[in-house]
C-alpha cells in the first residue's frame, strides 16, 4: 500500500508523523515543566513561611533583649531594639498571615503563637512599666517568677513545631520537583530518540520507494527516448527526400503549366483564323449564289472569285502554318505529360493523382494531334479545291460555256469548303475549350503540389523538433538516473547520447 502512494503523500505522511512525535513530546515537556515550576514555588513558598517564623521568633528575642536592657540600666535608649522589634512583630504576623492563609493546621499553629507572643509582649510591657516607675526590685520580681521564660519557651516550641512540619512539606516539594525533573528529562529524550528513529525510517523508507519508482520511470524514459530518436530520424529522412521530389515535381508542374498555356494562345489564333476562314467562305457561298441567280454577270465576279480564291488559298496557309504549331504543342505536350507520369510514379503515393491528371493532359495531346492531322487533310482539299477553282475561273474566263458547266461543281465544291471550315472552327474551339481546363488542371495540380511540399516542410521541421525533443529527453533521463543511482550510471555511461543533425 505505501508503495502505490504518491510522492507528496508519502512525504507529508513522514513530516506528519515527525511532526507527530515531536508535538507529543512538546505537549508532555511543556506539562512536566508546569508541574515542575508549580512544585519549584511551592518550594519557594515554604521557605518563605520558614524564613517569616524565624523572623518571628527573631524579632520576639530582639524584644526580649531590649526589655533586659532598659531593665538593668532604666535608660530609655536601650528601648529602641524592643520598639522596633514590636513593629518588625506585626509585619511579621502580617506575613505569616499571608503565607498560611491556605493552609488550616498553620493557621492554627499560627493562631498558638500569636496567643503566647501577646502574652509574652504583655508582660514585657508590664516589667517595663514597673521598672519605669517602681524601680529595679519591682520589675525584678515579675521577672523572677519566670513566666517570661515559659512564653518564650512555649513560643521557641511552637515556631520548632511549624518550622519542622514546613521542613518535612518541603522535602515533599524537592522530592516531586526531583521526581517532575527527571521524568521531563525522560520524556524530552526519549522523545527525541523516537522521533529521529521514526524520522530516519521514514526517510529510508522514502529514499527506498522512490528510488525504485523514478528508476523505474527513468528506464521507460530512456527506452521511449531511444524509439522516439529512431523514429525521428526515419521520419526527417523520408520528409527530405520528400521535400526533394515535390521540388522536382513542382518545377516540371510549372513547365507543363507554361507550355499549357501557350498551347491555349495557339488554339485561340486558331480559333479566331478559323472564323475569318469561315467568313470567307460564307462570303465565297454568297458570291456563287448571285453568280447563279445572274449567270450575265459571271464575266465581272471573275476576277472576283479569283481575288477570294486566292486569299482563300492564303488562309490556307496560314491554317497549314498554325496547324504545325499545334502539331508542334500537342508533341510537346505528349512529351511532357509521359515526363510528368515518371515523375508521378517516382513520388510514390503522393504523386498518384498528379499522374492521373498527367495521363488525361498525354491523352488530350493524342486528341489535339489527330484533330491537327485531319485539320491538316481538310487544308490540302482545301488546296486543292482552291487550285482546281483558279483552273476553272481561268477557263470560264476563256470559255463561259465550259464555265457554266463547271458552276455546278464549283457550287458543290464551297458548299464542301464552308463544311470543312465549320469542323475547322468546332475542332479549333474544343482544343482552345481543352487547352483552357488543362491549364485549369495543371494550375490545381500546381497549388496542391505547392501545398504538399508547404506540408513536406513542415513535417520536416516537426521531425526535427521531435528528434531534438527526444535527444533532450534522454540527456534528461540520464541526468535523473544519475541522480538515483549515480554509480551505476556512471559505470554504464560511457559519453553523452548522440544527438542526430536535423
């Protein structure tokens, strides 16, 4: 059960029972020391009454002498002793009044002494008076009958009666105050002995206890620590090379975003030459259709149709020339996108959706490439129409018979050339409507790239941290060993715990 205590409980459980034992011995110390005080005045006061009937019986003798004196010379100067021993007297029963007051058998014994010291204090007053006025032989016969001597005898008796009865009360008093003094001296070193006794088991106890805990703890911290730096140095070694391939992959991300857009300017010019090609045509269409409505005016729309077959064949061109460079992208664009699939499966996990992406821009490529080469097939017809249409206006210039013959054919011929100009402008439009989402696509594929290398960085800046964290905690686990148990962590410890670079 101690065992499982916590470490403050166990401490305050030992300071409580030290704190305990010493309480204990104060309370029977302070206690023995009452008695021992209360026993030491009594003591006092019984010297006290002893030293007052001696007094008494002092000043009762001073009486006597100075009663004698004035009796065997008659002069009054020898008065002085016995006066100021009648005043000492009543200071004196004044004080044994005082000191007996407690006490019944003193009382009594003072109240005999008081009833022979009047007595005796008479008589002396009466020898006095007689010597003063009778005479020497007067006062000598009241002296002569020794009843003086009786008092005062019975006085001295009385004052050894109570002087012996305070003297055996106070051997009483110094055998308990003896008795009260060795029993604190007991009780003060005994306690003593049993508190530091308890104080040092408690402690060893304590030493003992947590000892074993914090060793116990200080291994679990030490093994937690070992993991935990292994741990951090796989995860700072994966979050670099991490690091490494999202910085790869980003940078091809950014080409690929490049050449994306460049393919979308190129499919907008296409666009755009493919709508003035289809205005061309329509206006081609509309010429013919006057042509047929007025065969008259064939001769004037001549050079005519030659000035627009000709800008025609120019348009061509140009859609041939646009058409390269879009031949041209889209191989790029294949190029790239098989780069970005090795890159993305490099990256492992992390790059499985930017490889999807890169498949569907490869696949789009392969779509722009076979547009282009039908684009391309539609333009040579479209040559080829324009040079048979040259050929024919020329001959119809030469000969309207052979011209009107041939409209029907140059009439079938812009109707195929408006068809193929439309499918121009609707391929153009999907590669310009492509080539827009795939910049779309390669921009979200460059935030979330940019996003994930954000993140690589992080983890390896947590990584770390954590490795640094661990490499603390174990200095400090060591430290905490070594203050349990120094030796030993001495003996095992050969130099301080690596501590990794992060």
């Amino acid at each position: 059960m101690f065992g499982s205590w916590t470490f403050g409980r166990k401490l305050a459980a030992g300071y409580g029972l030290a704190g305990l034992i010493f309480l204990g011995v104060a309370v029977v110390g302070y206690r023995t020391t009452e008695v021992l005080i209360e026993n030491d005045d009594a003591a006092t006061h019984s010297y006290e009454v002893r030293a007052a009937f001696v007094r008494l019986l002092s000043d009762a003798k001073d009486a006597e002498t100075g009663q004698r004196g004035y009796l065997l010379t008659g002069e009054d100067s020898y008065l002085a002793p016995y006066q100021t021993a009648r005043t000492a007297l009543t200071a004196d029963r004044d004080v044994l009044h005082r000191l007996v007051a407690g006490n019944t058998i003193q009382r009594s014994g003072l109240a005999a002494m008081e009833k022979t010291l009047t007595g005796k204090l008479a008589l002396l007053d009466q020898t006095i008076n007689l010597r003063r006025t009778g005479g020497l032989d007067a006062a000598l016969q009241i002296v002569t009958t020794n009843k003086g001597k009786t008092l005062m005898d019975h006085l001295r008796a009385l004052v050894a009666q109570e002087d012996q009865r305070e003297a055996g009360i106070l051997q009483q008093r110094e055998a308990q105050v003896r008795a009260s003094a060795q029993w604190t001296l007991a009780i003060i070193l005994w306690g003593a002995v049993a508190g530091l006794a308890a104080i040092t088991a408690i402690g060893w106890l304590i030493t003992v206890s947590l000892t074993r805990q914090i060793g116990s703890a200080v291994g679990h911290v030490q093994s937690s620590s070992s993991e935990l730096q292994a741990a951090a140095n796989q995860q700072a070694t994966g979050s670099r090379e991490q690091a490494t391939s999202m910085s790869e992959i980003t940078t091809t991300t950014t080409e690929l975003l490049a050449t994306s857009r460049q393919i979308a300017e190129s499919a907008q010019r296409v666009a755009q030459i493919a709508e003035q090609t289809a205005s061309g045509a329509r206006s081609g269409q509309d010429g013919v259709e006057v042509a047929q409505n007025a065969m008259g005016d064939i001769r004037r729309q001549v050079d005519q149709i030659v000035a627009h077959m000709l800008e025609l064949g120019n348009k061509s061109q140009q859609i041939g020339t646009v058409l390269d460079i879009v031949s041209e992208l889209a191989e790029q664009t294949n190029i790239l996108a098989i780069n970005a699939t090795i890159e993305a499966a490099g990256a492992g996990d992390s790059g499985k959706r930017f490889a999807v992406v890169a498949d569907e821009i490869r696949k789009l490529a392969d779509r722009v490439g076979s547009s282009t080469k039908e684009i391309r097939g539609l333009i040579d017809d479209v040559r080829s129409a324009v040079n048979t249409t040259v050929m024919a206006t020329e001959t119809g210039s030469k000969a309207v018979d052979s011209g009107a013959q041939q409209f029907t054919r140059v009439v079938e011929d812009f109707r195929r050339i408006a068809e193929l100009v439309t499918t121009t402008t609707d391929a153009a439009r999907e590669i310009e409507l492509s080539t827009k989402q795939q910049t779309t696509a390669v921009e979200q594929v460059n935030v979330a790239i940019g996003n994930a290398a954000q993140a690589s960085r992080e983890t390896e800046a947590g990584a770390g941290q954590t490795l640094q964290t661990a490499s603390e905690l174990a200095h400090l686990s060591t430290d905490l060993a070594r203050i349990i148990r120094p030796q030993r962590v001495e003996a095992a410890h050969i130099g301080p715990p690596h501590r990794a670079a992060v």
